[in-house]
C-alpha cells in the first residue's frame, strides 16, 4: 500500500467510528436522558464526547499497529 491509501483508510475508519458513536450517543444516550432528567443532558452528553473520541482514537490505533507504517521504505 502506498503512503495515500493508508491515510485515506485511517481517515475513513475514523470518520466511519466518530459517525457512529455521534448517532449511538445521540440516540441511545442524549434523547431518552432528555426525556427523564433535562438538566443532566449537557454534561452527560459531553462525558459522552470525550469517551467516543477515546474509543476512536483507540479503534485507530489498533488499527495502526496491523499496518507496516505509513511510509514505506524501500532498500
């Protein structure tokens, strides 16, 4: 693989885990919570931030260690 398909490929997972866990928290997470206590929605929402982009960032870097790296180096 060359250096542009592997940051393309990372760039899509990323994107593809922070869409998913922006649709899970919205709607697992945010709109029932609204419903049963509203003036715990903000800060339960950004709690809800910050452990989606740690789960991505996670995701990524497992993702990172089965690639060789993003340059290639020849001999």
């Amino acid at each position: 693989m060359d250096m542009f398909s592997r940051i393309n490929f990372l760039l899509g997972v990323g994107l593809l885990a922070a869409i998913g866990f922006y649709f899970a928290g919205n709607y697992l997470i945010v709109w029932p919570l609204s419903h049963v206590a509203p003036d715990w929605v903000k800060p339960i929402a950004g709690v809800a931030v910050l452990a989606s982009l740690a789960l991505t960032v996670q995701i990524l870097s497992k993702v990172v260690t089965n690639m060789m790296g993003v340059a290639s180096y020849t001999d």
